[in-house]
C-alpha cells in the first residue's frame, strides 16, 4: 500500500473503531542546516490511544521525527495536532507530550519517586495531587517498595520502568519513545511492555514508538510504518489487528503475529536491501 492510500484508507475507516486523530504529520520534509535531507515527506497519523511505530532502515530519520514532533526543529509540511483531542481528561491536568530516550535518562542522584517527580515541578497541580500521582504510578509498575531507592540500586528493567515513568507522570497526551527497551533481554522487555500498554490504557494515551526491534512493534502497536532509507518517507504502513487488550506474551505464539513479522520483514528488508 502506498503512504497515499494508506492515508485514505484510514480517513475511510473513520466511521469504524478507529478513534479520533491526535497528531498528522502531512508530507513532512526536513533539511539540516548543512544540507543533508533527513525527511522527504513524511505523512503519518496517530489517533488518540493508539499505539503507532516507525521502524526503518539505521540513520533513515527517525530520530529526526520525534524533533519535529516534539518542536525542537521546524519542518517543511504540516505538523498538526487535532485541538478536540487536547481537552483535559477528568479533571487531570495533561500535558501535550512527552519524550523518553534510548540512553538512560535517570539523575543518579534523585530517589526512583523524586526522578518520577521531577517532571511535575513546574506543573500547576497541588503537591499532594503530585505526590498521588508519582505512588500511584510507582504502584502500577510494581516499584513502589523502591521509591526511596536510588537508580544505582536498580535492575536494568527497573531503571527503565523509571525512565518510562518519568515520560508517563506529566499524563501527556502522546508519549514519544526513541528505542527505549533496546538494551533490556527479551523477558524483561516483554515485562516493561505489559506495563507500557497499561499505563497507555489507563492514563488514554497515545504512544509514538520509534524501534529496532520488529517483534516490539508488532506486539505494541495499532499501526507499523516502515520507513524508507534517508530521506525518509512511510512507504508501508500496517494495521496490527490484535486489539487493545492483548496479552503482549501471548501474542507472539498466534498464527497472526507470525505472519504480520514475515510481511513487515520483507517489507523492511526492501528499505534495507536498497541501501547496499
Ligand atoms: N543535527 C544534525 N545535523 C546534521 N545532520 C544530522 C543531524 N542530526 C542527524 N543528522 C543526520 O540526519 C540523518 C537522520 O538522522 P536520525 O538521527 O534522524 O536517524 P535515525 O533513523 O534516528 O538513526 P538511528 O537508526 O541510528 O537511530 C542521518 O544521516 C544523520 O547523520
Ligand atoms: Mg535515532
């Protein structure tokens, strides 16, 4: 499917169980300041509560995406957010985004609840709203016997439940994640999914998962674009038809799981196999 069609086929499905849009991207272009392409018309959407992921091929733009997104850079193209979709949701105070990084980006010096906390600090809600926020996140994680820890006293799958969290407490309407679970073992980072898909769940929001790993963005997302070499465009973009409540362990024993990775594979390993 071409990234044309894709978008028309999803305008169409509208009417279907797909929610209503929180962020487009509509052929999104972006040049460095010292010439080099990134993006040669990204056109993407990602609905409220869904879970979309971009995999391509190493140095494509992904990276360069999220700074769009985010605002840190400005694109040629329209970067639009749906302003319905950006009401606060029972009285909670949320911000539009959030992005976590591949690297660690815990402060060793701060306890696990004053890491997840810091990104509240300049948040206008009352500190005892902050403090119920960051123990019923701890909580949901399972490291709430940890808030008084340091991140030198955790496991890797801990630290990132932490980096995750710090990501999650501002409540953001779209959280971005730029190959977080790259350096976890594969329980651990099966482990780390159930927990992102269910603050996404509970907290409705939205997820933007850019990754290496195919198995990742099937078991996690709604919709998996491939992305083109640099500059990057979507040229495949897959419905993942496993539905909001899948058990992300179970799903990678199902026939569909197994043929959704053979048809994102060959569809990745086109964008790849042209770079050489
Ligand atoms: N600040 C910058 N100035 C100039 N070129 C840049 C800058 N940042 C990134 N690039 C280049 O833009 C291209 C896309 O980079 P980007 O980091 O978005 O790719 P990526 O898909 O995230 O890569 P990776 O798979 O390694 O994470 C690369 O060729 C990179 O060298
Ligand atoms: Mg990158």
């Amino acid at each position: 499917m071409t990234e044309a069609e894709a978008l028309v086929h999803r305008e169409a499905d509208k009417g279907g169980n797909r929610r209503e849009w929180l962020l487009r991207l509509e052929d999104v272009k972006f040049t460095y300041p010292n010439g080099l392409q990134a993006l040669g018309g990204v056109s993407l959407e990602v609905a409220a509560g869904e879970v979309v992921s971009l995999v391509g091929p190493s140095g494509c733009g992904k990276s360069t995406i999220i700074s769009l997104v985010a605002g840190l850079n400005q694109p040629d193209g329209a970067v639009s957010w749906n302003p319905d979709g950006l009401a606060d949701v029972d009285g909670h105070s949320r911000r539009l985004l959030n992005v976590v990084f591949q690297k660690n980006t815990v402060m060793p010096w701060l306890t696990v609840e004053k890491n997840v906390a810091f990104g509240l600090k300049y948040l206008s809600i009352p500190a005892s709203e902050k403090k119920r926020r960051v123990s019923t996140l701890l909580e949901m994680v399972g490291l709430d016997e940890f808030r008084t820890a340091h991140p030198n006293e955790l496991s890797g799958g801990m630290l990132r439940r932490v980096a995750l969290l710090t990501g999650v407490a501002t409540y953001p309407k779209l959280l971005i994640l730029d190959e977080p679970f790259s350096a976890l073992d594969e329980p651990t980072r099966i482990l780390v999914h159930k927990d992102l898909l269910r603050l996404a769940r509970e907290l409705d929001m939205s997820v933007l998962l850019i990754t290496h790993d195919l198995g990742e963005a099937i078991s996690l997302s709604d919709q998996v674009g491939i992305l083109t070499k640099r500059p990057a465009r979507v040229a495949e973009l897959h419905e993942i038809p496993l539905g909001r409540d899948r058990e992300v362990e179970q799903v990678r024993a199902t026939p569909t799981y197994q043929e959704l990775y053979q048809t994102l594979w060959s569809g990745l390993w086109k964008q790849i196999g042209r770079e050489s």
